[in-house]
C-alpha cells in the first residue's frame, strides 16, 4: 500500500500510539500487567453508581434513549446541554458566556486536533504559522496531531528546587515573545504529564502576551475547575473571548464516551463547528445526555470538590512518599503534585535512558510512559533532561499502584547501580 505524507505522518511510531498501544494490552493481555502509563481516571464507586442511575434515568423518560443513540445532533453538539453549561458557568464563574460560545467534540484529541490545524500550519498570507508552548514538558496527545509538519515552538522551564525531593517547573519569560509565525499559545492547567499548575500571575502574563500578539490563549483545562477540579490548590478559573478554554467529560469517569467541551468566541465555536461536521458529522450525544442534569442541577460541582478531588490528593500524596521514601539516597525528585492525575519523576544523572527504564520495567509487567515524548517543539533541543523523566499514573487500584511503584523504584536503583535485591 502507497500511503500518502498524511498517512506516512500518522501511521509512524509515536508516543500516542506507543500509549494506547500500551493500555490495551495492559488490559489484554493474559499477564497481569501493572498500569502505571494511561490516564484512565479511577473507577470510583460513588461516581460510577451516579453515572448508573442517570443511564436509568434517560431509559425511563419517552423516546429519551431513543433520541440520544438514534438520531443525529448538531455539528456542534446538543444545544440543551451548551444552554445548561453556559448558565453554570455565568452563575459559578460570572463568565459573560452563552450557548454560541460552547462547542462539543469527540473528545479533546478531537478538540485539539481541529483548533490546532485551523490556527497554525501554512496560511494564506504565506507564513507557515506554529502552535506555542510556552513551558515543556507539555500533553503528549499534541505532539502528532497536526497535519503540517513541526507545528509547535516550545521552552525549556525554570526549575525551582523546593524541599523533601520536590521540584516544580515554572514558565521562562525571559525573553519569550509571539512573533507573526505563531498563531496560538496553549498551556495545560493543571499539566499532563507532571500535576504542574501555572499560578494565576503566569496565566495572567500569557493572556498578556496573547492579547499583544492577537492570538488566542488555548487553556486546555481537561483536569481542572470547574469540573472535575483535580487541582489541589486555589487557583482562579479564568476565559474571555480572546481564550479557548478546552474541557473534557472523561476525568468524571466518562473517558470512554469521549465528549471534549470548547468553550471560545463564537467565531471559533462556528469554526471547529464545521470540523466535526466534516470529521465526524456531529459529535456523540451520550455525554452530554448524561452530564446535563448534573450540570443543570449544579451536582457536577459538588462531586467534583467533594468526591473526585480528595480522592486524587490522596492517591497523589501516598504515590510521592513512597516514591520519596524508596529513592530517598538517590539524585531523584518528584515534580510537585498541583493536580491531575499523575506523578513525574526525575531521575537526575540517570546511567541509562528512560527508554530503557521503560523497557525494564514493561519486562517486569509495569507499564509507564518514557518522558522523552512530552517534549514537543524541542526535538532538535539535547537537553539530557528529557531522557531522565517518567509520568506515572496513580488512579488505578491503589494496591496495583504501590506495587508497581516499588517495581519502579527498584528498577531506578538497579539503573543507578545499586542492589535492587
């Protein structure tokens, strides 16, 4: 078969691929494996007993069901559910957003992949425009998605050193300015892969920086407030039209349903409107059938900073001290746990890769996502850095985890030369 450079780009190795690859036989497979490497959110009974009864719910009311599997939306999804999500960000954010505003894809790699190829890649005027990340390491799931090649600029961070083996990554805006080549800033809140949250004066800087350059500033919130909150610190939502706040249903516990939320100018909504109606027609409908009364009802709030957010400080605070513990002699830090879902490790002066880490570890049934890949806009960049980091999830069962955590840790001291007996 004679692929074409869209389908040679998309069909060769990359770290989303090597991702999902990985959780699927992770799940597969007839070893029991250890995931330490997908973002699946915890299966939390409360959460998952609620999504139960709200399926009831719609097969109970006439036609409901029916109309939710069995008929076609609109290219920008249900206009009920954006009506409901508007009301609740006006009433709980003071947002001056309405229903034009909101936009729902098949999941946020939908939503990125639509926003980052109508703002950056070659354009009319005749420059071939970038994505800026202003702070790597950034999500994994941007670096592939762009149909035109090298599409994102990025930056080594600053690195703060804080106490008990922590560190934190924080942007570098010496120097940083938005040229004419770049067509959008986007910055994760709270960051996958390290739980890094930018304060409230970095985003105000960069909401700055983009209003300057007339570009907007893509804030990818798939983690964040309002909902499913998993950010451990106060931090102030922000969005104006000159923004494009992407959210997500999946961290609910609705990862497989796949319902991203844009919420941006009406001009954005309309545009990405008319991708998904290209791409897919229209996004699905069972996500936002499922979410709107608890949106509507303002319960989405309460689950999320009552349930889903002290049960991932939790995980997050056993998985650093284990870690902390086991490798407490060791050239190894944690990055700070501000939020989401996973724990980035660095092993500073690292003896091997963590290619090779991540190869040791999955003939030791543990799969984990190897750092190098959440670099993107800097492959041409040696920073060794890059090759000593791990992202490691702590959502799944938290026996699994710590097990696997140890297997970790053991492997990290036999890469440094020490007796992993």
């Amino acid at each position: 078969m004679q692929l074409s450079s869209f389908g040679r780009k998309f069909c060769q190795a990359s770290g989303t691929l090597k991702l999902m690859d990985d959780l699927g036989e992770a799940f597969s497979s007839e070893r029991e494996m250890i995931n330490l490497g997908g973002g699946n959110p915890s299966h939390i009974a409360s959460i998952e007993a609620l999504f139960r009864a709200r399926l009831g719910v719609l097969a109970q009311r006439p036609g409901e069901l029916e109309r939710v599997v069995g008929e076609y939306g609109g290219p920008g999804g249900d206009g009920a559910f954006a009506e409901s999500l508007s009301r609740l960000l006006r009433a709980e954010l003071g947002w001056d957003v309405g229903p034009r505003n909101v936009c729902v894809t098949n999941g946020s790699q939908s939503a990125f992949f639509g926003l980052f190829n109508l703002l950056a890649g070659p354009c009319d005027d005749g420059i071939n425009r970038k994505i800026m990340l202003p702070m790597a390491p950034e999500y994994i799931g941007y670096a592939d998605v762009g149909i035109a090649p090298e599409l994102f600029v990025s930056r080594r961070p600053m690195i703060d050193f804080l106490e008990d083996k922590l560190f934190k990554y924080r942007v570098d805006f010496t120097g940083l300015s938005v040229g004419s080549d770049i067509g959008a800033i986007c910055v994760s809140r709270p960051t996958n892969p390290t739980g890094n949250v930018l304060t409230d004066d970095e985003v105000s800087a960069l909401r700055e920086l983009a209003r300057e350059a007339d570009v907007p500033l893509i804030l990818d919130d798939a983690y964040g407030a309002p909902f499913p909150n998993i950010i451990f610190g106060d931090v102030n939502p922000v969005w104006d039209e000159d923004m494009i706040l992407c959210m997500s249903l999946s961290k609910l516990g609705l990862p497989g349903i796949r319902t991203g939320i844009v919420v941006a100018s009406e001009e954005v909504v309309r545009a990405l409107s008319a991708v998904n109606a290209i791409l897919s027609l229209a996004p699905g409908s069972m996500g936002p059938a499922l979410a709107i009364d608890l949106i509507e009802s303002g319960e989405i709030l309460r689950i999320s900073r009552e349930v889903i957010e002290p049960h991932y400080r939790d995980r997050a605070a056993r998985a650093t001290d284990l870690l902390r513990e086991e490798l407490c002699d060791y050239d190894v830090f944690v990055h700070k746990p501000e939020g989401a879902i996973f724990v980035w490790l660095w092993c500073r002066g690292l003896p091997v890769t963590n290619a090779v880490l991540y190869e040791r570890l999955k003939e030791r049934g543990v799969v984990v996502v190897s750092g190098e890949y959440f670099f993107p806009g800097l492959e041409e960049d040696d920073w060794i850095h890059k090759r000593e980091c791990l992202r490691l999830t702590y959502a799944d069962d938290p026996e699994k985890v710590e097990r696997g955590l140890r297997i970790v840790a053991e492997e990290v001291r036999r890469a440094y030369g020490a007796d992993a007996s």
